[in-house]
C-alpha cells in the first residue's frame, strides 16, 4: 500500500493539462523500459477532461500508440456506441484521433453484444481477458498496469464501487457485475478494489466544489466500504490529481502549494 500523495491545481483545466502531461510522460518512461504501457481509463467529466487535454497536446506524439494497452475501470452497460458509455465518450474524446493497435484495445463488453442482459456474464469474459493478458510477472490475474485513473465521484465511489454496496467488499473477483448503482443507469461492470490495486500506480482526478466534502472524507482515514475511493491504492504510487475546488475542505497542511 502507498502513500497517497496530493498534487493540487488552480482549476479543473489547468489540472487535466497537468495530468495528460504527466502520463504521457509514464507512457512514454514505460515504453522505453518494457517496450510497451498498460493504461486503465476512466470516464466521467475528469476523466474525459484528461483525454480531451491529452489529444490537445502536441507532446501526445511522443507516445507509441501501436505499443499501448488501454483498459477500463468501470463501464455502464449500455449497448455499444451508446453516447453514455465510456467507450464511446473516450474515443469522441481521443481515441480516434490517434493510431492506436485495435487489438490493444480493451473496452469492456456492450449490452447488446454476446452476454444480453447477463452483466455478470460480461464481467467474467471481461475478467478472463484480464487474465490472458496477465503474465507470470504479474501481481494475480490481471496485467500489472502502468497507470489506473478512476474519477471520484461526490458520494466518494470510484469506478462502479458505491458505498456499502455488493462490488465494493469483493475480494476474490478481478471484475464484478452491478446491479442497483444511485447513478444511472444502475447496471454496470466494474473493475474491484483487488484488480486496481495490482496497479504500479492509481492516479485519483476530483475537480469541483461537489467533490471536496468527498476528497477530504477519502483521505481523512475512512473505511473502504463506506467510502471505496479510501481503497484504491496502487503498489508504488497513489496520486490524488486535485484542483482548489475539490480540495478546498481538507487541512492546508496536508497538500502542498497550487502549483499553478
């Protein structure tokens, strides 16, 4: 378990700037070591907030897209091209603007597509890929990713990880199907809390007045179930990407300057 570590910004643009600088820099740092990268993506206003700065970046050349894995964190289950899903929002956002190898890519699967109505279904195909592309090198049944991005949300969840909810106390499965989700639509699939924490690094974005009383709960010690952003570590870092807004409620003495 690491330390989480606070980096805030002036505001929520400043700060996707800042954090699609910074993992084009891990993206490229891996490559260059492993000869490839393994991302996990997120969605959401911060998530995508990222992948729109990302595209916008003239640095994004750097990276080797034929050489990189893309995953997801969590997705609603919708049917594929659905404009809700964070697939779809994703490649509007990035995806299809650079040339990336399809078969890196790994969204998580659609409700119209092999498994219907059956999310758990979908969660277990979605896991055994998982599993597939995990190595002997690897911290369990998932790749050991380079960096897992998850949004968090204002009721402190991440990913598809609700508070007391059923996915959120998993501790065997890598990935799990949700049922009854507060936020629309209530069906999804969801990496767990053991799948992001075989991360190198889990990357938190919140931005927004609405996420401050979330941040500070999250990092003022609170239990995993009540609140899952509290759970989400990765094996060598923990990094809390945060504009002024979303940590305008937590002690001055626990992050360090705006820096910008």
């Amino acid at each position: 378990m690491s330390t989480p570590q606070l980096v805030v910004h002036r505001d929520k643009e400043l700060m996707a700037q800042a954090a699609a600088a910074r993992l084009i820099t891990k993206v490229v740092d891996a490559q260059a070591s492993r000869g490839s990268a393994s991302v996990v993506l997120t969605g959401g206003r911060n998530g995508n907030g990222l992948l729109a700065a990302l595209a916008a970046a003239p640095a994004r050349d750097a990276v080797d897209w034929s050489r990189i894995d893309l995953w997801w964190g969590d997705e609603r289950y919708l049917p594929e091209g659905d404009p809700e899903r964070n697939y779809t929002q994703a490649c509007e956002a990035l995806l299809d603007a650079v040339p990336l190898n399809p078969k890196r890519v790994h969204p998580m699967p659609a409700s119209n597509g092999p498994h219907g109505a059956g999310v758990e279904a979908a969660a277990e195909a979605y896991a055994a890929e998982l599993a597939r592309s995990a190595g002997p090198e690897n911290h369990g049944a998932v790749p050991t990713f380079d960096v897992l991005m998850l949004g968090v949300g204002p009721d402190t969840h991440v990913a598809s990880l609700f508070p007391e909810l059923p996915a959120v106390r998993e501790t065997e499965r890598t990935v799990v199907g949700v049922h009854g989700a507060p936020k629309p639509p209530p069906t999804r699939v969801t990496l767990t809390l053991p799948a992001i924490r075989s991360a190198r690094e889990v990357w938190l974005l919140a931005a927004g007045e609405d996420k401050a009383q979330a941040v500070a709960i999250a990092l003022s010690g609170a239990g995993e179930i009540q609140a899952p952003a509290a759970g989400a570590y990765g094996r060598s870092r923990t990094l809390w990407l945060l504009d002024a807004a979303a940590a305008a409620q937590l002690p001055r003495s626990l992050y360090p300057p705006a820096s910008a």
